[in-house]
C-alpha cells in the first residue's frame, strides 16, 4: 500500500489549516478510508505525548483523534518550540536534538529532511490516505531555501496541494492570489485551487469574487467554509478563550499569560464550562479577584518567573492565599510554586538558579532528559481517578512531595498539596479533561457543587460539527478524487 497525499497550505498562520485538516481526516474516515495526518515541521510550545513516547504538536494529536487512529512522531516528525525570540528548541522524531538560533538551523536542514521524508514513507505505506498541514505561508521567500514545511516538503513526495485563505483577515483575493504568484512555476502547476475559510454572510455576494478568482488565476475553489462558533479543538498556539460578560459563574479562575506559556490547551476544559468564569490575564492587564489561580506550563520557567514577579504576582498571589484563594501549578508552574529551580547545564537559557515562590516545600534542577509519558492514576483529592501526559525537564525533590496530588497505577507518585491544602503543583497536562478529576479540583477550589462535562466528547462533537460543515460546503467528491 503507497498512500496518496493531499497538502493543505495557508495563505499566513492562524488561516485555519490545522482546523481543515482535523475536519478532512474525519471526512475520509466516514468514508472509509484509512487516512492519518502530517506536518512535516510544526512550531508550537502546546505538544502532546504520542503514543510511541515522543512529543509531537498537539494539533496533529487531535488530527489522529479525528482519523481514528493514534498519534505518532511520525504524524510530526519535527517540532521546533521557542524558547525566545531568536532560538528554539528542535525536536526530531519526538525527541529533543538541541536548542538552536535561527541563524543555526539551517545545519539541522538535513537531518530535519530526512526525518520528514522517512516518517511520510511509513506513514504512506500503512494509511491510504495522507492529509499534510503546511507551516505558515509557502510564499516567505526568505524561508525557500531548503524549505520543508511547504512547497519543498510537495515537490519532493510530488503531491497536490490546496491553497486557504482566511476571509476573517480581509484581502482574501490578494491573499491568494498573491501568494500563488509569488510561487515557482512548478508549485503554482501543483496548486489545485482554494479553499476560502471563515466566512460570515450571504454566499451570494461572495460570487461575483469567486467568478473572479477562477478566471484570474485558471484554478478552481473548492468550497466557502463558513465561520463556525463555539467549536472546541486543541489550538496549536493562540488562546482564544474570552470572559462571556453575560454568564453569571459561580468559580472565578485566573491564569497569567506567561510570555513562554506552554500547554494552554490544559485549560479549554474549563472553558465550556457554564460554572466556570475562566480569564487569561496578559502582560499588560492587572489580575482580578479569583477564587482559583493557575500558573501555567512555561518553556522557561525561571524567565517566566522572573517575569511574573515584575508584574507584581508575587504580591498578588500572598494577597490572594491570605484571603484564602487557591493555587494551583501545572508543570513549569509547579515548579515555580517550590524553593528553588536550578538550571545547571543551561537547558532553557543561561545556567544559574532561581528562587521559587516557596509555597511547596520542593526543589528543581532542570535535566538533560526530558520526561515525556502518558499515565493514570487516583487523585488524592477524593480519590478521583485522572489521566495526562509529562512532557518536562525538572528533576524535583522535597518533602512536600510526601503529600502528593496524585498516586499513579505505576506505583509513583505526582506533584504534592500543601499542609494547609490551599497549593498544589503537578506535572501532568490534561489534568480537567476527565469529569472526575475535574469535579474533584473544581470542589477542591470552592465549588460546592460542580457539574463538569467529558471533554473528550465535547471535543469529539466538535470534529462531527466540523466534518459535517465540510460535507455541505466543500466539494468533497473532487477532493477525494485527488486522493
């Protein structure tokens, strides 16, 4: 079996593509088909852990989900995560290889593209069907040479590909037809057509563009999706949650936008919740009251830490305990809420050592080896059950770990509650997505009654949402066609 596959690029990040591909994967997987997701290159700091150990985007985990398959590194073969403005961390085949400045990776060019192209070989001889997400623009002239995640990444497996543009944005014509001349000759024959995405309004104003197009550029569109409200799927980097002004929630939860948040994801299960009033406070905005405040998974914990404690957090947190709040710490978060986190190698900046907030009775060094798993376990709080993933570099110790937040079926345990039982810290992401868990924390913040929902299915409805608005708006039948 050699599969075919289709590539969905974008006019600009954010256009939807991730989105499009999760919807397509469901698609062909009504149909029938054995199909699976792949971003030859992805750049994220929200990452999840596959089911072969490694870290992949956590886009191309929900795209599995929708292709009712696993996720694995293969589905994501490189995964860059910023840990500044000028240097990431690159990660093959769901492992860290180092860390590296812009201006360096291009020496990673060639092991890079050969992950990429040995991981689609083995996607394409189990699936028949390949669904292939771009990175950005295929029109960054600077980013050609040596491209992967585009055009260089179909010209060298020789696939079609879909070009989307977001209406949202305005200029959608010049978008794409911007981007399709600012193609080589050979990628433009590759372009199929256009996907327009996000639009709001009646169709029939749209046509008179949509005449245009085809006749301007010789290619076909494919379908109009309209802008879809409420869908709740993992976002691959923006936080996109808003306070809804008109919802009289019982819970009150703050989390700091951290400037290297990671794994926000950790908090769309709260999002949906009708109890929950859930707000992301950003460098600029002053914290509100909240009965629960949660610090977040940070790429680099002791900048971050720094930067809260500029931002008067410090202040804000002691007001907030001594007035009997709760805190909870995910992952970096957890450590920052310790002693001490030490940096001895220089793993996520220049080696050295912090000190933490001092809440839990924990220290941190910062290893080499990151701890990337899935596991389950029992709550300490009632004794729920939860499941999550680590994915971290800190190595902790200390004697608040004798009260931990949770016992695994492993036999280890996770993370530790406070003496008070005001703060607690742990390591696993996903930690609200199981309903009991996520009654017992919510309980454990001072709602009496909590009434939760199965984030796994609110997510699943939303894939069947967004497969079925793809069934009605696009030309499925060409679209398969091409596969």
């Amino acid at each position: 079996m050699t599969a075919r596959t289709l590539m969905i690029q974008g006019t600009a990040s954010d256009a939807g593509k991730s989105t499009l591909v999760t919807g397509l994967c469901r698609v062909l997987k009504r149909r029938g088909m054995r199909v699976a997701p792949f971003k030859p290159q992805n750049m994220s700091l929200n990452s999840a852990v596959a089911q072969d150990g490694g870290e992949i985007g956590r886009a191309q985990a929900l795209q599995a989900q929708a292709a009712g398959v696993a996720p694995t590194t293969d589905m994501n073969p490189v995964l860059l995560k910023p840990q500044s403005e000028l240097g990431a961390q690159v990660i093959i085949h769901g492992r860290p290889v180092g860390v590296v400045r812009a201006d360096q990776y291009p020496r990673y060019r060639a092991q890079a593209r050969e992950a990429v192209l040995a991981s689609h070989a083995r996607l394409a001889a189990q699936y028949e069907a390949v669904i292939a997400e771009g990175a950005g623009s295929p029109a960054e002239i600077n980013l050609r040479e040596g491209d992967i995640a585009n055009m260089g990444f179909a010209e060298a497996i020789d696939c079609p590909v879909l070009l989307l543009g977001d209406i949202e944005r305005g200029g959608v014509f010049a978008h794409l037809t911007g981007t399709l001349a600012l193609l080589r000759p050979s990628e433009q024959q590759r372009v199929e057509g256009f996907v327009i995405n996000r639009f709001r309004g009646e169709l029939a104003l749209l046509k008179p563009g949509l005449q245009w197009l085809e006749q301007y550029t010789h290619k076909r569109i494919f379908g109009v999706v309209p802008f879809l409200h409420g869908l709740s799927l993992d976002a691959e980097d923006s936080i996109r949650c808003q306070p809804d002004p008109g919802r009289a929630a019982a819970l009150r939860v703050v989390v700091p936008v951290l400037p290297h948040i990671s794994n926000h994801t950790d908090f769309e299960p709260l999002a949906v919740l009708p109890q929950v009033d859930l707000r992301y406070v950003g460098p600029e905005d002053s914290p509100p009251a909240a009965d629960l405040v949660v610090l977040p998974g940070s790429k680099c914990v002791r900048a971050d830490l720094a930067s809260l404690r500029a931002r008067g957090w410090e202040s804000y947190l002691r007001r907030h305990l001594r007035f009997g709040g709760r805190l909870m710490g995910i992952c970096g978060g957890f450590q920052m809420l310790g002693r001490s986190i030490a940096d001895p190698h220089g793993i996520e900046g220049a080696a050295g050592e912090s000190t933490g907030f001092g809440w839990l009775e924990i220290h941190t060094t910062l290893a080499s080896e990151k701890q990337l798993r899935r596991v389950q376990g029992t709550l300490a709080l009632e004794h729920a059950g939860i499941r999550g993933y680590e994915i971290h570099a800190g190595v902790t110790h200390g004697a608040a770990l004798a009260r931990p937040f949770a016992v695994l079926d492993d036999g280890g345990m996770d993370g530790a509650l406070s003496e008070d039982g005001q703060v607690l810290g742990t390591y696993l992401h996903g930690a609200f997505e199981d309903p009991t868990a996520c009654a017992a924390l919510l309980k454990w913040a001072g709602l009496a009654e909590p009434t939760v929902t199965d984030y796994s299915l609110v997510r699943e409805q939303s894939i069947e949402r967004l497969a079925d608005t793809l069934e009605q708006h696009l030309d499925v039948e060409r679209i398969a066609a091409l596969l």
